[in-house]
C-alpha cells in the first residue's frame, strides 16, 4: 500500500458520516404514516457536532391516539446523533428519559455525553416523550402560572410564608387544557411506549436497543409488550421501576415524608 492510499484510509476511518446520511429524513422520512419534519438542533450543539451531519434534530408526527390513528396527532421530538462510523451497526439506541418530566432534546451536548462511549458503531437517537418539553409545547399552562405569579410575589414582598399553591395550580392547569380541547388522558405510559416503534419507523430503523433510565425503564416494560418483538435488539434497565409502580404516588408520598422529616 502506497503512503497516499495509507492516508486516504485514514482519512476515511477518521471522517465523520456523510453529509448526505440524513438525506431522508430531510425527506419527510422512512414511513409516510409518520411523518419526520427536520428543525434546527437547539443552541448550543457540543463543540464537535455538525447541525445536519453529525446530529440532526426534528419531530415525528404520531397519533395523539394510538387506538384511533386517523385522529389527531402529536410531534415528538427527537435528536439523532450519528455514529461515528462508516459502516455503523444497524442497531441503534434509543434513549428513554426518566421523570416523567424533564427532556432531553433541548440538551444536545449534555445527551449525547451520557451515551458517547456506545457510538462509536451505532446511531443513537433522544426524544422528548410525549408530554415533556419539546414534544407539546401547547401543554404548558401560563395563564395558571400567571395568575400564582401575584401571590407569591405578595408574599415575598411582606416577608410572609409562600402560599402552598400546588393543588389550585393542577387543577387550574388541567382546566386550561380542557379548555385548549387537549385530552391529557392520552399523555400515559400505554401510548408513550406506542410512539417509541412509530418514531424508530420514521427515522428508517429496523431493528433498535432501548436505554431507559427510572421511569423510562417503566416506560421500556409497556413497549416491550406494544412494539413488534422481531424489531428489539436489547434493552438495559437503568434505576428500575417496577411496571405495575404507581410512580407518580409513590414520588408524592416520599415528597410528604420528606416534608415530615425536614
């Protein structure tokens, strides 16, 4: 081998994906039932990423309701951060977040830190689970906030204790989306985990991993029994949370003891 074909292959084991790699998501997608609309990635990406190379951030739009598909629909968001490989794995891995309620897709740099060590040979994809941050924007309830804004101001003016307003919040929050005609009885873990193989179709994979962290192992339990079992490669269970798990009464509980103690 010549020492310029030693160092076009270096060239090639070094260079980042093609960036041409994402020309079908930029398309619309693999599944036409699932439409993919690219966006730019949220600023700032890490130091070593291209907006539209190496990761390429967007929405899938699915079914709002699973069980009836020709209804209304609702955008998940995602960021796909490609594998450092020419000839990558086609398995990749997808992220479950935890919470529910934190993302991850406004984090671009932060995400992929946690999951660098595996792309080396695989794509790894992050979403925003339905419900969360930027996968439904039109379900953050500002006019409830903004009528609390007035009495905790009040209040910390005069020096006095903060009014626990958390009850009047939910409910004035869920009378909000009423109002706005969103069904928030959909935002659950049965059609969550239905949005995991819809959103894995429209970015074009066949075969995927699934990461999940405390409720997103919950959430990897539901989709086991949902997504098509020849299209899972592996899964890994981080901080386990049982399926049958009420989690959200169980975090309000340790959230009254730990008031009772402090």
């Amino acid at each position: 081998m010549s020492p310029e074909q030693i160092v076009a292959l270096i060239a090639a084991l070094a260079a980042e994906p093609d960036p041409n790699a994402f020309a079908s998501l930029k398309a619309g997608g693999a599944n036409p039932d699932y439409p993919v609309t690219v966006t730019p990635c949220a600023r700032p990406v890490a130091p070593t990423e291209i907006d539209g190379q190496t990761v390429i951030c967007g929405t899938v739009e699915v079914p709002f309701d699973h069980h009836a598909p020709e209804g209304a629909k609702i955008n998940i968001a995602f960021n796909l951060y490609k594998a450092h490989s020419l000839s990558p794995q086609p398995d990749p891995v997808i992220y479950l977040h935890g919470g529910p309620g934190s993302g991850t897709v406004i984090h671009v740099a932060k995400t992929i830190n946690y999951f660098e060590h595996l792309r080396g040979r695989r794509d790894i994809i992050a979403i925003d689970e339905r419900g969360v941050d930027s996968s439904a924007p039109e379900m953050d309830c500002y006019s409830s906030l903004g009528a609390q804004l007035g009495p905790v101001i009040d209040s910390r003016i005069k020096g006095l204790d903060v009014p626990n307003l958390e009850k009047d919040f939910v409910k004035s929050c869920l009378d909000e989306l009423e109002a706005k005609g969103i069904d928030y009885s959909l935002i659950n873990t049965e059609q969550n985990a239905m949005d995991v193989p819809a959103v894995m179709s429209a970015l074009g994979y066949d075969i995927y991993n699934i990461y999940g962290v405390s409720y997103g192992t919950q959430l990897i339990l539901r989709t086991l029994a949902v997504a098509p079992p020849e299209r899972l490669d592996g899964v890994i269970l981080d901080s386990l949370v049982p399926a049958d798990d009420d989690l959200r009464h169980d975090l309000s509980r340790r959230s009254q003891v730990t008031d009772a103690v402090g």
